[in-house]
C-alpha cells in the first residue's frame, strides 16, 4: 500500500498507469477499499493511495546467499572476508584488483562497494558524486489480537514505510542523515524512534500499545538525483560501475546484473536503456527527476 498526500496524486496516477500497462496488478483505491484490504490502516481525506496485492519483500541474506551459490555453480569464485583494497591502471586500462590477500589479475572490474565506492574510485582519480546517508529501522511487536497482520506500507505523506515480518513484529523505516561511512551510528536514535512511532500510531492505531524491540542503522548511497550510476568508468578502459542506488540496489539488483553483463560483454546494455543513468549525466546538467518528494521513488 502506497499512501500519498493529494498534493503528490498526479504522481502516484501517472505511477499507477504505467505500471498497469507493463501487466503489473496494481490500483488506486478509497478509504472504503481499504476497509476490505487492510481495516487496520487509517487514512485521512487529503490521502491518496494505491495497491498492489502481489508485492511483497524479500530476505537479503537468503537471497544475497542465493545468488552466490548460483554463481559458485556457474563457475564464480567468492572470497570472503578478503576487501579489495585498490585498482591497478596502468596506461589508463585495469590491470588488477588488489586485495588484502594479494593481486588479482584482470582486465575488467566493476566497482559495486555501496557507501565505500566514492573513496575506492578517488584511488583512481575519479571523483564520484556519492554521499552516504543514514537510514535508521526500528522492530517492533505488534498486538496480534488487533492487528494479526497488516500490509508493508509505503508512506510516503509521512516520509517513512514499515512492514510485516514474521508472525509478530513490524519493521519500521525512517530517517535521512548524512553522514561519514566508517564512523556512523549503527544504532537507533530514540527521539527519532519516538517520533517515527506517533507517525506509525496515526497509520495504524492499534500500534500504539506496541513495544519497541530494538533496531539498526544501515546507509543508503546518494547521488545528486537519488538515482544509480550504470556505467563505463570515462577515461579507464576496463572499469565498470553500478553505484548510487539510494535505498533501492536490492530490489532492482537482477536487472542490475543483466544490464551490467550486457555492457561489459555487448558494449552495451540491450535488456533495457541504461543511457539515463549515464557517468556524465552530472556534468551535463541532465539529471533524473521524480514524481515524488520522497526521492527514492521514481
């Protein structure tokens, strides 16, 4: 469920269609819907909202896992705990990946170190345009006999989201602080916590008698325009990058991989047009735009 302040209706409209035209089971609904679809959600009269019955989340660990073991049956090698510390160019072309435990020799790499990438390409010389920024989640249990279930919510009136996750918590999503990669708080802040919960209390009432469980800070990595960089490195033949994800790497990421295997083996990504996403496009004053204030979402 996405919910939405009137004034950002023409976006969640324009969203809704596009999505419908590509075959995606999605609507907007009223306030009488969602007494059929989710009883435990309120919504004011300025709100508008929209569905999509078959969305859903995935497990990061089970399915980064996933990946990996399919790649290590495709022929991958996967070193663990061994951070590539440098790139060696030589005669403006990668020559190899330095790690902790020594030189791999290669010919191509692609740089794909999250909220690390801006301080490994400046090894390089390039200066990317990336900022770190601290996105903090809180866990919650629920009161089952109100509220068994519920949908994840996007909420987008009250800049933050939360969700379901086994049979008794909820996940909470909020906060946007820049800060340094190697020195932030991996923990919550409690007046954010506080206030994030009264957001969560007026979206769902009954989660005011709630309890606090504990909760965790990871980073979303910015660009300028809050979307990715899907690129050739200009000026190093052989170097990749897929950066910038801003929050939203994980659920784009097997398109991710497609159209950056597409560029390096094709010279070009044939799945889908990545030339939006381009190096340049800062340079060129060319940035992406959104139908959203909350930046994230296209």
């Amino acid at each position: 469920l996405v919910v939405v302040k009137e004034e950002e209706s023409a976006g969640l409209a324009h969203n809704v269609a596009m999505q419908y035209g590509l075959g995606i089971d999605t609507m907007q609904v009223t306030a009488s819907d969602l007494q059929d679809i989710a009883p435990m959600v309120a919504v004011r009269e300025d709100e508008a909202m929209a569905w999509e019955p078959e969305s859903g989340y995935a497990d990061p660990y089970q399915l980064t896992t996933s990946y990996a073991n399919r790649a290590k049956d495709m022929g991958a090698r996967i070193e663990l705990r061994n951070p590539a510390v440098g790139i060696e160019v030589s005669g403006g072309r990668v020559k190899a990946v330095l790690t902790a435990e020594g030189r791999r020799e290669t010919n191509v790499a692609v740089v794909a170190s999250g909220p690390w990438s801006r301080q490994v390409m400046a090894k390089v010389g390039i200066d990317l345009p990336l900022s770190a920024v601290r996105h903090q989640v809180a866990t919650l249990t629920r009161p089952l006999d109100r509220i068994p279930d519920h949908p994840i919510v996007g909420d987008i009136a009250q800049s933050f989201s939360f969700r379901p996750d086994g049979s008794n918590m909820t996940f909470i999503g909020f906060g946007e602080e820049e800060v340094e990669v190697d020195s932030y708080n991996e923990g919550v802040d409690m007046p954010e916590v506080t206030e994030a919960l009264g957001k969560l209390a007026r979206r769902m009432p009954a989660m005011a008698d709630s309890y606090f469980r504990g909760g965790w800070s990871g980073l979303f990595t910015v660009t300028p325009d809050w979307h990715p960089i899907l690129d050739r490195v200009p000026g190093i033949e052989g170097l990749y990058c897929a950066v910038g994800f801003s929050g939203h790497g994980f659920k784009l990421s097997p398109m991710i991989g497609l159209t950056m295997a597409e560029l390096i083996t094709q010279g070009r990504a044939s799945s889908i047009d990545i030339n939006p996403l381009r190096f340049s496009r800062f340079e060129e004053g060319d940035l992406l735009t959104s139908s959203y204030r909350y930046r994230v979402l296209a």
